[in-house]
C-alpha cells in the first residue's frame, strides 16, 4: 500500500515535461517503469486482501488469473526482448 503510493507520487511528480527535460528521458523512464511493480503490488494485494478470492473459482479470481498470467507473459516478452538488444550491444 505505501510503497506502491509512493512510487505513484513519484511518478505523478515527475509527469510533467520539465521535470521530464531536467531529469533526462533516460532517468525519467527508468522511474516511470516502476509501474510494472506497482502493478505486481497491486494485484498481489488484492489477491491476499480481496474477499473476491476466497474461492478462487468463482468469476473474478479466474478473470484475475488470466489476465495476470497475460500480463506476464507480456512482461516476459518485453524482458526478453530487452535483455536480448542489451547483450547484442556487448
């Protein structure tokens, strides 16, 4: 919950174009890819908060899990592409 507000105020912060231009794109991006973990601590905590899940067959886990297993495979893609221009470059 604080983590993922404060990685939120961080980026709400630095939205702005001249944040943008005094930090750097590089830097900029760098922060604003914590996202990806915002997102990873919310669904995590809905999983183990939300009392949608005590039954995880019922509609809502099961939308959760495969979207979340799409979500990953789509990270997974975007790592593995990433990884792969970064040791090309080496």
């Amino acid at each position: 919950g604080q983590i993922s507000s404060f990685i939120l105020l961080l980026m709400a912060l630095t939205s702005f174009d001249f944040i943008i231009d005094k930090l750097g794109f590089k830097k900029w991006k760098f922060l604003h890819r914590f996202v990806y973990l915002v997102g990873i601590l919310v669904l995590f905590h809905a999983l183990v908060l939300g009392s949608h899940f005590q039954n995880i067959f019922e509609p809502i886990p099961v939308v959760f899990s495969i979207a979340l297993i799409f979500l990953l495979i789509l990270e997974g893609k975007r790592l593995y592409i990433y990884f792969n221009k970064a040791s090309i470059s080496n």
